[in-house]
C-alpha cells in the first residue's frame, strides 16, 4: 500500500503544456495520458496500452481525429479510453478499455481525480482565480523535485525558512522573527498560517518588482488546501501608509497572489508546479521578466535543500524522532489533516473494491 493520499483532485500539467501532441505526466504513481480532442477538450487515461504496456506517449503512437492509435500494434482507443479497434479480427474484446481519468481545466490547471471515479466532485476542486484572471499578470513554472511531496508541504508551511534559505531574494530577518498564527479546519483540510510583519526590510524580490525603497509592511497569509493547492497571499506596503479598507480595497498594497500545486509523482519525486499573480506594474514585462526569474530561482533553492533533505531522510534508520517548535504548527496540522485523507482514501477504496466483489458474487 502506498502512502498516497487518493480520492483527491491533483493538479497534472498546466493548460498550456497539452495540446494536439499526446503528452505523459505520473500522478500518484499513476502513468497518465493527456491530449486535447478536436473540440479542445483535455483527456486523461493511462498511459499503458492494454495490449503489451506500450506507453502511449511514446513515438510513433498517434493521435488520429479523436482517437489515439497504439504505436506498437495499433489497438485503438477514443477520448474515454475505451478501445475501438484491435488489429488482425472484428471483435474488440469487452475488456480492452484503458483507466481514463475524470479532468476539470480550471484557472490555468488541468486538474485530474486519482481515485474511485464515482467519488469525483468537480465542485471540490480548489479555486485559485488569479491564475487567469485579466486584472493579473502572472508568471508560472514546473520544476522536478527529487524529494517526498510532504517535504514541500512542511517547506511551504513553515516560511522562516525564507531568512536562511533565500536570504538575498526574498527572506530577512523579521520572517523569521516574527510569530505566526495559526487557524486549521480540519474538516474541509485547510490550514491557514498568517504572518504579519509591522515593520520590515523590503527584500530585493518585491523592492525591485514593486519600487518601493525604505520599509515595508508585509503580511503573509497562507491558505494550505491539503493534499495539492498551497496559496499565499502576499501584501507589501510602505510602512505608515494605509491598511486594506473593510470592503477589502487596498490603494496603497502592492499584491501578489503566490500559489504552489504540489503534486506526487513518486513515493520519492514530485511535481514542483509554482505561479506568481500581481496586481501591480501589470504591462511592464521587465518586471514580469524579474518576477519570473527571481521567483525561479528561489523554487530552486528550495528544490536543491529539499532534494539533498530526501537523501538524507532515506539513508535515516526508521523511527527517528523530529523535534518540532512553534514555527512547525501549521506543517504538523498539514501531516494530521494528510494522514487522516490517506486513510479515508484507503478506506473508500477497499470498501468499493469489497462492495464490487459483492456485487460481482451476486450477479
Ligand atoms: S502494445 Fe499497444 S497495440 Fe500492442
Ligand atoms: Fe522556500
């Protein structure tokens, strides 16, 4: 049994990244395949050709019309998966039908459910709106991770680590300092983890995209949607200058909507998907640029720490005890809310599989 947590929406690919190519992303340890039919519609299913387990992601299978046709022998299969033609005899066996995935294309993602299919709601994919909204400019990216997804959850979580880590780019010695709160809603499994800076030294990733010299406040507010959506809202503001208005206006705050889908891969890989919305300087593409780089390359050193951290905890003998400290709260209700979903996700699972063998036993 894998420690995955399933019955869960996942966050595959961006938008962008599928089109009329057929293209290959693992889910969960989960070979997926995602192409877009001829009315541009994304489909998800397994990436293993009933037939001998050829990928069907690799050359020279091809996407004819709406279908996708087997580069080793040619079984053929529509945009559900099912296969609707075999080489060399008429009749297409009842079972020859690939696992195809339920998908919502939301706010820029391609969101798939891993799972009992019939457990799929698309009202529960989680929203971040900035994505692809018009009053935004953002900047995204993908990069691989090396490391368990939940290192990246407890990275995210816990963002004192941005005055050691990315000293120089985004972090300064009020992070750190500065105590957290924390609020959980354990039953719809988000946690919140809000830090507010009164008064703080403007880093060099918002002074040079926002232009503001001398201080700052800044406020980090995170809004963690377990298993797969991290979102941190993020305002700076020069210090003595307005706080938001009641009705939520903020003439005076610079805004930038910061969202991470921390996607499995492996036990031991992950999908590293980052975004970066502002509402300010929205047509200046050197800033743009900046914001894409900069941001870039704090996910990388974050990738590098949480890469060598991978090794280290594999080569660990298994029982050590970590020793946590405030700064860890809003990580540690993330691992409670993880471990709980794992084990509803077990349980829905292996109650459907026993009410099949039921059903199968009565028919
Ligand atoms: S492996 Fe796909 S048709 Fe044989
Ligand atoms: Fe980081």
């Amino acid at each position: 049994m894998t420690s995955f947590v399933r019955n869960q929406w996942y966050v595959a690919a961006f938008g962008r990244e599928v089109g009329r190519e057929l293209f290959a992303r693992t889910v969960c340890g989960e070979p997926i395949l995602l192409w877009r039919t001829e009315s541009g519609a994304v489909t998800a299913m397994s990436d293993r050709c009933v037939h001998r387990r050829f990928p069907l992601s690799q050359e020279p299978s091809r996407i004819v019309g709406d279908q996708v046709v087997c580069g080793y022998h040619g079984f053929t299969y529509g945009a559900d998966g099912v296969c609707v033609s075999v080489p060399g005899q008429k009749r297409v066996p009842r079972t020859a039908r690939l696992t195809s995935y339920p998908v919502v294309e939301q706010d820029s993602f391609v969101w798939v459910w891993i799972g009992e299919r019939e457990l799929a709601d698309e009202k529960l994919v989680p929203r971040a709106p900035w994505l692809d909204h018009p009053g935004y400019t953002t900047v995204s990216g993908m990069e691989p991770l090396a490391a368990r997804y939940d290192l990246l959850v407890d990275n995210l979580l816990d963002l004192s680590h941005e005055t050691y880590l990315h000293g120089g780019y985004i972090g300064t010695p009020e992070v750190a300092e500065t105590p957290i709160t924390t609020e959980v809603d354990e039953a719809a499994g988000v946690v919140r983890v809000s830090r507010r800076m009164d008064d703080a030294a403007c880093p060099p990733f918002y002074a040079n995209s926002t232009g503001i010299e001398g201080r700052i406040t800044r406020w980090q507010d995170i809004e963690y949607h377990a298993p797969c959506l991290y979102l941190l809202h993020s305002r700076v503001a020069p210090v003595g200058s307005r706080p938001p208005e009641p009705d939520g206006t903020d003439p005076d705050g610079f805004h930038m909507e910061v969202v991470y889908a921390i996607t499995p891969e492996t036990e031991h890989s992950t999908h590293d998907f980052w975004a970066v919305a502002r509402d300010f300087a929205p047509d200046d593409q050197a800033v743009t640029d900046f914001v894409h780089d900069n941001n870039r390359t704090v996910v990388l050193q974050d990738v590098v720490a949480l890469d060598v951290l991978e090794k280290a905890i594999s080569a660990e003998r298994d029982g050590y005890q970590e020793l946590s400290i405030n700064i860890d709260t809003g990580g540690l209700a993330a691992r409670r809310i993880l471990k709980r979903l794992a084990e509803e996700g077990a349980r829905a699972t292996a109650g459907s599989t026993s009410a099949g063998a039921e059903a199968r036993g009565s028919a």
